[in-house]
C-alpha cells in the first residue's frame, strides 16, 4: 500500500506515523511480540495489568501437539 501510494497517488502513506510494530521469529515454538514488553512499560509509567495464559489452553496447540509456551498480555 505504501510503494502504491508513493508511486501512483498522493504518497501520503508511510511507517512515520506507526508507533507499533509486529515482530516474529519463526522458531520452534514461534516467538511473536506487538508493543512494549512490561519492563519498557514499566519504566514508561504505565499502570498495568499482566495475564498469563497457557498455549496447553488453547485447542489449536491440542490439535497440533505442541503445548510449549504461554500468552502473556500487559494491558495499561
């Protein structure tokens, strides 16, 4: 969207503006993170909140036999 934009329309569109990105690496288990971990959270001045949740809750790691890791979610 961003190389259209740039080339064909007003090129109004970029990553300036995007304080947030997604980052994975495909290990095995997959390790993905979005945002702030809770120490750069922490030392930012947020109020938060943590939940931990178990991969061995969710039916997709039943299914595929694999129940190694957890989702872990800092909210402010």
């Amino acid at each position: 969207r961003i190389i259209v934009d740039q080339l064909f329309d007003k090129g109004d569109r970029s990553t300036a503006d995007r304080m947030v990105i997604p980052a994975a690496s495909f290990l095995n288990p997959p390790l993905a993170n979005v945002g702030l971990n809770e120490r750069q959270a922490k030392s930012a001045g947020y109020d938060l909140q943590t939940f931990k949740l178990s991969v061995k809750a969710i039916p997709k790691a039943r299914v595929l036999e694999d129940q190694r890791g957890l989702y872990k979610v800092i909210v402010d």
